[in-house]
C-alpha cells in the first residue's frame, strides 16, 4: 500500500533549518511534537534563529535556556495553583531538556545527567498536573530497571490491546507520544520505555545497546502482562528508527507478541552503519569534518566499545538468521525520503509470516525518516492497519 495526497511540484523535506544533517532532522521531529502540544512553533523558531550550524555548545544552549525559561514559568504557575498552564509549560520543557541531550557528545559533563533528570522530573510534574492518562514505570530489568510510561485508553473497558513502542538511537521514549496519544485516542493502552543504549537509561545508567534485544523484551512483556487491564492475547509491539531494527528480534523470540510494526524496516543495520563509518574511520581525526566525528564519538558510546572495536560490534547487529523465525503479523513502513530507502523493502521481501508493507510517498508529508515532521498523517494511516489487526 502506498499513502499519497495528490501531487505538488516541490516537497516541503527541501527546506533546511540547518546545514547540519542531523540538527536539521531533530528540528522538524521538535516541529512535529507540536501537534501534541509538546513543543511551540514560536519557541522552537526562536531557537533555531539563535542556532550555529553544526556547533554542539551553542546548541546545548540554546535548547536549555529554552527550558528553563519554561520550567521557571511552569514553577510559577504552580505555586500559584494555576495546574494548567504549569502542565502546559512543564511538557515543553521536558522536550527541550532532552532536544539539548540529542547533539551532545560531552558523556563526562555534569549537565549530561542534570539536563536528563530535569527532562525527567518535567515529564512527569506535567503528568501529575494534567488529566492525561499516563503513570511513570520502572520495568525490572535484570539488576535494575529500565524507566518508561504506561498510557491507558480512557474507552477501554476492562481489558484492551496493548501497544509497546520502543524508540530509536537518538530520540527518546517521552519523544513517541505521537504513537502512544493515538493509540489511546483508539482504546488502545500503550506503554513506552528507555531500553540499553537509549535515552534515560544510557544517560542514567550507563548501559549500552546489546544485539540480543530479545532479552530485553522479555523482561518487558513479563512487567506488561501482569499490568491491569490488558489483553494479554493483544500486544503488538512497534520499533522506531533503530528501534525497528531491534523488535523483530522479540517477535522471533517470544510469541506473546501478535503485531510487529518494524519504522522502517532493515534486515542488517549493522552492516549498513558500518559501510558509512568504515570511510571516517580511515581519515585521520585532523580531516574528520565536525559531523562525523561527531557521529563518530556517539556511536562508540552508545555501543560501549573503542573505535578500534567498533566495526566488529555493529556486524552483530544482523537479524538475517532470525528473520523466518517471525510468526507475526508484521506490517513494515518506509518513506520515499527515508535514509536509505531500499532497505525497508529488502526486508519486507525476506518476511515469511503475514506481513503488509505501507510507504508514504513524496506527496504524503510522511515521508521521512520515521515519518518525522507528518505525525498526524502517519498515524492515521498506520493506526488504521494498528485496530484492522491488533
């Protein structure tokens, strides 16, 4: 199935809010959050005008001095019993705490953990104030915990299906409320959380990404189940970004999950990542442009090796050998502007259980990665396939 709206000559991913790839990128998926009231139009185009490209202080700055603007405000508010707007200004907050951690390479700063906790403690003040259905959650997790969010749907009854999202490498499980608000608005509970690697818990915690997510589903299917008022015969399970790569390792490994939706889908990331940094890692530091040193310098961290180890962590990042292992219905997305659009596709094909495959086009605004900045059309679309199935 392919989601298109008619057709217009230019395609707004054209437009640029900075000449740095991925800070442009974190900017329309902030864009994007607005719909949710998470992010303001105003406040994150007074950022941006105030943005250097590519200079990860003057970022850090700039998203933090937002954020404390705002939970200055939100702390006012509430102590003046004004529960409202100290919701309001405290769920933006929390975003921009974390948007300031997303181009951050400085793992031995001390903001690294305060900006975190801040975001954190933001999230959930703006929970408590607000009449939103959602409860903060420690997932045992071998010797700890992996911290998330439970959503219940206000028309679900006694028991609902339930619909576990799992971020990617740079944003965080707070940053998928545009899933898990519509998933609710369907009478579907949804549960979201930081695993290895990923927001919280690396930054927190220190625990770096491992191949076998099946072991770090499996804690988090045992804690869902035993949640009140879920179908346990109705759990899907669905992956954003590097997170769609992870999920299809669950689905192979644990048949409580009845849905699998892979955003995009890729067979072998880590052969695709390794092909992008094997040319970094031949150049000299002297010659290595900002970015990618950059991007250099996050990888390492987030896999919790050396550089010189690097290329042979990412190889175990492979689900070739697992994939006809899947016996879920599984439905794979793709854009036409996604990073690297065949993948999604290569994967689809290699599939042997029931499986759909949706691709937003050029016209659909949902084109890009993880169909950043078109939330609200992509969730249509994939919810639609969400309550035909789940």
């Amino acid at each position: 199935m392919t989601v298109s709206n008619g057709g217009f000559n230019k395609h707004w991913p054209e437009m640029k809010f900075s000449k740095n790839m991925l800070q442009d990128a974190l900017i329309k998926h902030v864009l994007g959050l607005t719909n949710y009231h998470m992010a303001d139009i105003g406040e994150v185009f007074e950022v941006t005008v105030n943005l250097k490209h590519g200079n990860e202080e003057n970022w850090i700055n700039s998203w933090s001095t937002m954020a404390d603007r705002l939970q200055k405000k939100a702390q006012d508010y509430e102590t003046k019993d004004k529960k409202i707007s100290a919701a309001s200004a405290y769920l933006r907050a929390s975003t921009y705490w974390r948007v300031s951690l997303m181009y951050f390479s400085k793992t031995e700063d001390v903001r690294m953990k305060d900006y975190c906790l801040a975001s954190q403690n933001c999230y959930d003040k703006a929970l408590k104030l607000s009449d939103y259905p959602g409860t903060a959650i420690q997932i045992p997790y071998e010797d700890t915990t992996l911290p998330g969010h439970y959503f219940t749907a206000p028309s679900a009854g006694q028991d609902a299906p339930l619909l576990i999202v799992v971020p990617g490498r740079d944003t965080w499980a707070d940053d998928t409320r545009w899933v898990t608000d519509a998933a609710i608005k369907r009478g579907i509970n949804a549960l979201t959380f930081d695993g290895p690697g990923q927001g919280m818990t690396m930054r927190l915690q220190g625990l770096p990404f491992r191949p076998d997510f099946e072991k770090v589903m499996k804690p988090v299917l045992d804690f869902a189940t035993s949640l009140p008022h879920v179908d346990n015969n109705r759990i899907g399970v669905m992956g954003m970004s590097f997170g769609g790569f992870q999920i299809p390792r669950a689905a192979a490994f644990d048949k409580r999950i009845k849905i699998c939706i892979t955003d995009p889908g890729n067979i072998a990331w880590g052969k695709v990542i390794s092909q992008r940094l094997k040319k970094i890692l031949s150049l000299p530091r002297s010659l290595r442009p900002a970015l990618l040193e950059y991007l250099l310098k996050d990888y390492t961290w987030k896999q919790g090796c050396s550089e010189e180890n690097l290329l042979n962590e990412l190889a175990k990042y492979d689900n070739t050998q697992i994939i006809n292992k899947i016996s879920a219905k599984t439905l794979v997305l793709n854009g036409a502007a996604e990073v690297n659009p065949t993948a999604a596709k290569e994967f689809y094909d290699l599939l042997t259980c029931p499986k759909d495959y949706l691709f937003f086009d050029e016209n659909s605004t949902a084109q890009q990665h993880t169909q950043m900045g078109g939330y609200a059309p992509a969730s249509e679309e994939i919810f639609n396939w969400i309550s035909d199935n789940l």
